[in-house]
C-alpha cells in the first residue's frame, strides 16, 4: 500500500503535514500559504488522509472549519511525530550546511527597519547565512526551528527572558506632494482625507489610527475614504506613494522620514504602549552566530536613528 514502509501503516507524509498545518491555523488557505502549496491542493491532501483513516477530521462549517474528535485526538501525535523528525533531520544537517540564523519577525519590522540594515551583519559575517521569516502570525520557536524571535506586542506583557529592543511612537505621515495638495492643517481635516489602515483586529481596536485618533479627541472622525492593508510595510509603501495618510510608526519609518519621502502633517505624537522585543530560543542560545546576530540587532536598536521622531511638516 502507498506510503507504508516495513510493519509501519503510516500515511503518506505529506497528508499528515498539510493536516498538521490546517489543524493549527483552522484553515485550508493558511495551511496551504505556509507549505506552499495551493488551497485545493491542502484539501485534497485531507481528504486523502481521511479516506485513509476511514473518519473525518473536521468539520466543514461556512467559511470555517474545526476538528472533529478525532482530528483533536491525531493533531497532537502528528505535532509530535513531524517535530522529532525535523529535529533530527536538523541535527544531522547541521555540519554539512553553513551556519545558519533564522528570524521570524512580523513584515512591516522586516522590511522597513531590518532588512535595509542587514547587509551590514552579512558583510561581518560572510559565513553566517541569515534566514528571514516575515509573517505576522505567532511561530513557536523550538517547534518551528527559529532561532531569534524579534515580536511587536505591549511592553507590559513582553515574555520573561525577552530583551527590550526599543518602543514607538505613532504620528500621521504622507507624501511630500499629497501634503502640498491637500487642505490638511489640523488634525480634525483627516476627515477630508484617505486614511491608510491596517485591516481590523477585534482583539486590539487602538493597535491601529485609535490611539492616536482618541489622543486627538477625535476618536468618532469619519475619514473620505479607507484603504485597508494586510501588512504594514505595503501600507507604507501606499502612503510613500501618495495614495493616503498613514500612520507613521517611529523608529520603522524614521528612514523614510529623513529622505523626506515621508512627512509628518502635524506636531504631535503618541506614545504607543507597544514595542519590539527580543526572544532567543534555548536551542540556540549557545551559537556563536546567534549570539553575534543578537548582539548586531541590539546595537543597531541602541543607535540613535532607531529611537529619532517624526521630522514635522508644520508646526
């Protein structure tokens, strides 16, 4: 039978992976994103490893699914059994590949503040090969395989052992030219402009414009238009293009700020009470190449442009 080997009756491995993904995220669509594949592809792959097992493994509700019985019963083994697998493939790897350093990361940390930065730690360290993963949902570091995790949540609830990289402070930004153009001089004339948003999370309402909207009294303020974002370097990108105003996250964009490609309409900023901490997992934490790249990130985070604020259009 496929996919057997020896007294083993095993499915084949890449049902169980597209399974293990899907039974994490509770969805096809970003199972199939993270192993690549197509989201017909994940469900048939599931549908193969049902048949196989001769059960269902979820539920297909509208526009949801969730495990069944029998999906909770297999979800943990199959975790189990694929992370003892990758850690031994790792191990055996690991004297026959260059030293490695793998960061997760959320994109817009990515793009806008590490990534312009790293040719500096490359050029220092030509045998160090960096691995980036830019995604913002929350990667489980000794699961996944990640050494360095660089996280942008509330200073308060930062995890035990993590270090503080620097926090932020948020102000309005747009083009040079869209500034020149509009009829923006105070901060109630947003309401005349297109506001560039991060797409909505239910759990945080003022991760986005709300804090700094409420700082302003302006909390109720019905904007011309919306254009929403997935990912906030893309919506800088939008705001650097002209397409909107956005909110300006300090240090992220103080690049874009000095080259003026960015301008901030107004003097006034807020502190946010989010910031980027820094996590290393205990597998890794006796590297030389971690270690050094932690110490690169750390020095980077300390100087001076990483904590500069918004260049202000007007006073």
């Amino acid at each position: 039978m496929a996919g057997d080997s020896g007294p083993w009756r095993l499915p084949p491995l890449e049902t169980l992976v597209a399974f293990e993904a899907a039974a994490r995220h509770l969805s096809f669509t970003r199972a199939a994103e993270e192993i690549s594949r197509t989201q017909s592809a994940v469900s048939r792959q599931i549908q193969t490893l049902e048949e196989r097992l001769g059960v269902p493994l979820f539920h297909r509700l509208h526009r949801a699914i969730a495990l069944t019985d029998a999906g909770v019963a297999l979800q943990q083994s199959v975790r189990d059994a694929l992370g003892t697998i990758d850690r031994a493939t790792r191990a055996i790897r690991r004297d026959e590949t260059p030293r490695t350093v793998v960061v997760t990361t959320t994109a817009g940390f990515a793009g806008l503040w590490l990534i312009p930065r790293l040719s500096a730690f490359v050029a220092a360290h030509p045998g160090v090969d960096v691995r980036i993963s830019a995604v913002n949902t929350l990667a489980h570091l000794e699961r996944d395989g990640i050494d360095v995790a660089v996280r942008y949540q509330p200073t308060a609830t930062a995890p035990h052992g993590s270090v503080p990289l620097f926090g932020e402070s948020v102000s309005p930004v747009c083009s040079p030219r869209l500034l020149k153009s509009s009829r923006i001089a105070v901060p109630g004339d947003l309401a005349r402009a297109t506001l560039l948003r991060m797409e909505e999370d239910p759990a945080d309402p003022l991760q986005d414009w709300g804090l700094w909207l409420q700082a302003m009294h302006l909390a109720d303020l019905r904007p011309a238009g919306v254009v929403r974002f997935s990912s906030y370097d893309q919506l800088v990108q939008a705001a650097v293009a002209g397409q909107g105003v956005a909110l300006g996250r300090t240090p992220l964009i103080a690049s874009l700020l000095r080259s003026k490609r960015l301008v901030a309409p107004f003097a006034a900023t807020v502190a946010s009470p989010r910031g980027y901490v820094l996590i290393v997992s205990a597998a890794a934490s006796t590297k030389p190449e971690v270690t050094a790249f932690v110490d690169w990130i750390r020095c980077e985070a300390r100087a001076p442009d990483s904590g500069r604020r918004p260049d202000r259009a007007r006073a």
